[in-house]
C-alpha cells in the first residue's frame, strides 16, 4: 500500500486506473481507524480494482466549540490497518494541500443539514461537503463508501451527487450491530452497566415502530423510545430519505432516526426502508 500526501502524486499514482477505465472506490475517513472504517473498505476492495481510503480531519466541519486540534490522529497504525483491509491508497494530506486558498467557495447544505444531528451542529455539514466534493474532484471514484450509521451525513452525499450530476455511485454501507442489536460505536464503553442492558431497545423501539409506521405518532414514538431504553430522546424523526423532508403520500423511502441520551453518552439510530417492504 501506497501513503500519498500530494494531490498531484496521487493522480499519477490513479493516470493508469483511469486510462484503463477500471472501478476506483473511495473510502473517505478522518482517520484513526475503527472496525467501521474496515467494513467500509473491506466492501470497497471486494468491488473496485483499485482503492483508494483518504484519511484528513477536515478543519471546516469543526465548530468553533469542536476540539479540531484534539480530534484522535494516529498515520502508522491507520496505515497498518488499511494495508491489512487491502486499501491500495493512503491518502493523507495537509490542510494546506486540501485548502491552499484563503476564502473562496463555501458550501451551503440546506434546509436538510439544519435538523436531526445537524441542529446542534451549525455549518458542520457544509463542511463535510466542501470536502467530500473536493475528495470527490481529486480522486474521481468509481464508488464511494459512507456508513448508513451517519445517516444524516449519507442523505446529504447522496442529494449532493444527485443534484450536481456527479458522476459516482455512492455505497452506503449498512450499520454493524452487537449480536443484540445496539448499533456499534466506540462510545458504547460509556454506557453503565444498566443502561448497556437496556440500550438495544432502541433499535427494537425503531423495528416496532417501522411495522406500524402508518401511524407514526411524534410524541407517542419518544415516550416509546424512553419508556423502553430509560433514557432521554434528543430527536426522533420520520422523513422522507434521502431529501429528509416531512413526509407526504407519494414518498417510498423513508428514515426513521432517533438519538437518545444517556448519562455520559449520546446514542444514535435509525432505519431507512421502503415503505411496503
Ligand atoms: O464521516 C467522516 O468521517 C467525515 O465526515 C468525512 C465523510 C470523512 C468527511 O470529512
């Protein structure tokens, strides 16, 4: 496995894969690498002739309240276990590489970006798609690969490549649970021994209300939710996926997306189905 740091060695290191119209996946991640990183990149190997996992903490999807400085890097071992997925390409730049001018074109995400995660964290997802458009123009993918854990980040990459016509088909990959159903995060060590045992209700609470979703009622969903998890529901939303609008008569896919608070640790989760199935 290669560790590029240049956009200009990374697109002589790609010029072959173009010129012989081969499948280029793109893993984008910030680094220190966790087992959603590799499920990430085990799918992309398995489907790409070549690829390419890009590793940058992006200083423009931090809040001036967010620990930019304090956000976990680690090269050598991301680069062991990318090599260990099978990632052909490491590509970890400098801020000054990705961001060499001052000022300049910002992004603006939308209404979608304002609500569920997004409330508590303004400008975060203008951010993310500054600099998964710029990821996306430097290495030119074939597939990229995003985690439907982050749902709200997956919605708003889709309708960026759906409304701009890039090119890219985008792969989200399905969230990895404990065998009794609690998604996986590295936060879940902070969960107390009692509120581990009653954490996978949140995902039963999601499944239940999916059956039923016809008569999805807001507030009746989070007394659900608290009732069976004892914790505090942040939000719990059914929209339309992947625009995350209210939803109306003619949608098919939909999300069903809750975050719940514990005592040292917010948890999230969500579902998105088509309506029938
Ligand atoms: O999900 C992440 O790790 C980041 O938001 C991403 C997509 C790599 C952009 O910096």
């Amino acid at each position: 496995m290669k560790v590029i740091t240049t956009i200009q060695e990374l697109q002589q290191a790609l010029a072959p894969y173009y010129a012989a119209n081969n499948t280029i996946g793109l893993v984008p991640t910030m680094g220190y690498l966790h087992e959603g990183h590799q499920t990430l990149a085990k799918a992309a190997v398995s489907e790409n002739d070549v690829v390419v996992m890009s590793d940058f903490v992006n200083p423009t999807q931090f809040g001036p309240n967010e620990d930019y400085e304090a956000y976990p890097r680690d090269l050598e071992r991301d680069a062991r276990i990318a090599s260990d997925v099978g990632v052909d390409i490491l590509f970890a730049p400098s801020v000054e590489e990705m961001y060499p001018h001052q000022g300049g074109i910002t992004f603006e995400a939308g209404a979608a970006s304002k609500i569920l995660c997004g409330a508590t964290r303004p400008g975060h997802f203008n951010g993310v798609l500054q600099v998964v458009t710029k990821l996306f123009q430097i290495v030119r993918p074939t597939t990229a690969y995003f985690g439907q854990k982050d749902a709200q980040q997956l919605a708003l990459i889709e309708m960026l490549v759906r409304d701009y016509h890039m090119p890219i088909t985008i792969r989200p990959i399905p969230i990895v649970r404990e065998v009794d159903g609690l998604a996986k995060s590295s936060r879940n060590v902070f969960l107390s021994a009692e509120e581990r045992k009653l954490a996978p209700n949140l995902y039963k609470t999601l499944q239940s209300l999916q059956q039923t979703i016809t008569q999805f009622d807001h507030i009746a969903a989070k007394a659900q939710i608290e009732a069976a998890t004892n914790g505090r529901v942040d939000y719990i939303e059914l929209l339309s996926y992947p625009d995350l609008q209210p939803v109306k008569e003619a949608d098919t896919q939909l999300i069903l997306a809750t975050a719940l608070y514990y005592d040292n640790v917010r948890l999230i989760d969500n579902i998105i189905f088509t309506v029938g199935e």
